[in-house]
C-alpha cells in the first residue's frame, strides 16, 4: 500500500436482532433478547467491511448496551474514525482514543476497518494480524440449566462433539453442586473452568474456596466489573487461577490487573476491549508476562465471531475460546456458510480474503431495527 487506502464511499451503522434459540442465564440474569450492531463500509474500488459492537441488550454485563452502541458508534465512534488519515485500522484506532469507555461501538468500527483493510490488501484477517495457526481450539459456555441432570446432558452432548473444554455458569447457589456432579461423571481430565459472571463478594471467600478441590482451569470474574483490588484479594486466598473478563477493559487494565495480581488468567473479548488493535497488544503483553490467554465470546454473529476467529490465530492465545458456532446459538447467522466446530473440538479460521465469511445481506436487512448512513 502506498500511503492509505481508497476512499470510503458508504458507513452506515445497523441494529440487527438475532435469532437466539434459547435464553442464556448467567450470574448477571437472563437474556433472552439479543440486538447487535453491525458496521458496514464500502471503498471507492468496491471493497468492503463489515464490523460488529457485541454489546448485549442489557446493561447487566457491562455499563455498554446495544443501543449505546449503536449511538456511540452513529455519533462518536465512526465520524472520528472516517476523519482518520489514511484510513489504516490502527489509525482508526487511534482516531478514536479521545472516546472514553464505548469499547463495543470503537470495536464495531474498528472491525470493519480491519475487513475492508485485508478485503483491499486481497489478504486474509488472520494474516492482516499476524496470525500462525489455521485451526483454534474451542470450549463451550453453558447456561445455567434448571437442573444438574440438564447440564450433564449438555456437557455429555458437547465432549461428544469434540470440544476441548467446558466453562460452566455460576452464581451462589449453583457452583459447587454442578461442578461436582461434572466432575464426578466426566473425570479428572476433562478442562473445566467456571464463569460467575460478578455475583459473588468477598465475603463469599469460603463457597469460592470450597472450588479449589475440583482443579479448575480458572474461575472468571468471581466479583464486580470494577472490583479490581478485591480480585487481588481473592487470587491470593485461592489456589485456582482467578480469571477476569468483565474488568479488563483496555491494555491499561489488563497492565494493572497483572501488576498487582488479580489474575492468574485473561479472557480476552476483542468486542469489550475496544478492538482488535488493543488485543493484539493485551495479547503480546501476556506472551511477555507468561499469563494463559484465551479469546472469550458476546454470542456475535458471525461477523464478530471472524475477528474472533483470526485473533485467536496469534500464538499468545494458550487456551480455548468460547467460540460456540451459530448452530448452537441461533437459527442462522448472518453470514453463510459460517464456521462449525470440528471433530477434534478446533474451528478452521477461514482462508477467504477480507472478513473470512460472505454476509448475507439479504439477512442483514430484513432482521434491521434501525439503519443510520453516516456517509454515503
Ligand atoms: O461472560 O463470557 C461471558 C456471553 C455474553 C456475555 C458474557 C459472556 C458470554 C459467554 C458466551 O459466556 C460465550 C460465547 O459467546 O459463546
Ligand atoms: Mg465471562
């Protein structure tokens, strides 16, 4: 590329709703609707990129909901990105720095920015990023299910299908119990972890504690979003690694998080973090530091699952990603064909240029709430 990129002739922001199958319930609440946001933008050549701003509908996960980001990325994020020099994704993303927190709508962008990018270059994403692997192992994320009985069965359906760890939803009163019963049935050598979503307190030590006994592979985000010292307070009562999602929002928090030991273990959300920019710097400062380092999921569709899928390509990544396909999900995805998890648990991340996957924009717009031209 000699200096920058064609022009961008469309950008336009869409709220699409997805077809999720059944209610995911987690230590924040039920969800059971899931509106997203999709950044769609067009160069003078006629290439394209697409982007997605996972946040969910609710502000029960993070402050960020869909509709947030939807605005944030109409008003805040999209113009500052179009006004970028030349239009390169790390120039986008640093266009769009001054904007505080936002991080689904600066991803949303952002993403798009990196499709059109390799979309233009004639390049995959993966190699845009400078990514290694073709296949990424995955672990499935379960709801919590009404009984210990219906886990088992998921977790018996999902081992059979290959997937190389399970993550199982907690919150108190539903921790202990199923991660036994999982153990007992399935072994020692299955990868388990759990993810508690922010519905315990410090003064929930003993019932966290209580989880050392089943070697876990990390509990995630045991207390608050912004709760960073009590997880250092935490890490150091327990033996298992605690992980943090919903904290680590920046390179800044990862930085501080690790400095002061309130993580053993990182999810990383390419969505939450304000991009693909950012996570591949969170990811080199992991390598740097030896820190597990897995990408976790905000039930995307398929266009935020690619940037997903291509991150997760960069050798930093040491444990499985939450990279439930579609089929799991929703009754279709938005883009087609989408990936499906092999027989030996990994996902193929594509070899098609640009975002990896064909959009179905016949779908797009019929599951559209609202659409926003910022240019074009
Ligand atoms: O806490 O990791 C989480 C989904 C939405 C919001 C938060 C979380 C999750 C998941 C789903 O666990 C993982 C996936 O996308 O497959
Ligand atoms: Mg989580």
């Amino acid at each position: 590329m000699s200096g920058g990129r064609a022009p961008v002739v469309l950008a336009e922001v869409r709220e699409v709703r997805l077809p999720l199958l059944k209610p995911f319930v987690t230590g924040f609440g039920v969800t059971d609707s899931r509106r997203t946001v999709l950044v769609h933008l067009r160069d003078a050549e006629g290439n394209e990129g697409w982007g997605e701003g996972p946040a969910l509908d609710h502000p029960y996960y993070l402050p960020d909901t869909t509709t947030s980001t939807f605005e944030g990325a109409v008003h805040f994020a999209l113009p500052l990105a179009l006004a970028a020099e030349d239009l390169l994704p790390g120039s986008v993303a640093a266009a769009m720095e001054p904007i505080k927190g936002n991080t689904f709508a600066r991803a949303g962008v952002e993403e798009a920015f990196w499709a059109l990018q390799a979309a233009a270059e004639g390049t995959t994403l993966r190699a845009l990023l400078g990514g290694e692997r073709d296949r990424v192992p995955v672990g499935e994320s379960l709801s919590i299910a009404g009984t210990v009985e219906e886990t088992l069965e998921e977790v018996a359906l999902r081992l059979g299908e290959g997937y190389r760890r399970i993550k199982l939803k907690i919150r108190p009163g539903w921790d202990e119990r199923p991660v036994a019963a999982v153990r007992e049935a399935f072994g020692p050598d299955v990868m388990l972890q759990v993810d508690a979503n922010a519905a315990y307190t410090l003064a929930d030590v003993d019932a966290l504690r209580r989880l050392d006994a089943y070697g876990l592979a990390c509990i995630e985000q045991p207390l608050e979003w912004d709760a960073l010292l009590e997880h250092a307070q935490l890490q150091a009562a327990l033996e298992t690694p605690v992980c943090l999602d919903e904290t680590l929002r920046s390179l800044a928090d990862v930085r501080r998080a690790l400095d002061i030991g309130a993580c053993r273990n990182v999810n990383l959300k390419p969505g939450r973090v304000g991009g693909l920019t950012a996570s591949r710097q969170i990811a080199e400062l992991c390598a740097e530091r030896g820190v597990d380092l897995w990408c976790g999921g905000m039930m995307e569709s398929g266009v935020g699952r690619a940037g997903n899928l291509a991150l997760c390509s960069l050798p930093a990544f040491t444990q499985p990603a939450d990279m439930s396909p579609a089929s799991v999900l929703f009754a279709w995805d938005l883009v087609d064909p989408t990936f499906e998890v092999a027989d030996d648990g990994t996902v193929s991340v594509p070899d098609a240029v640009g975002l990896g996957f064909p959009v179905r924009t016949d779908r797009v717009t019929a599951q559209t709430l609202r659409h926003t031209v910022v240019r074009g």
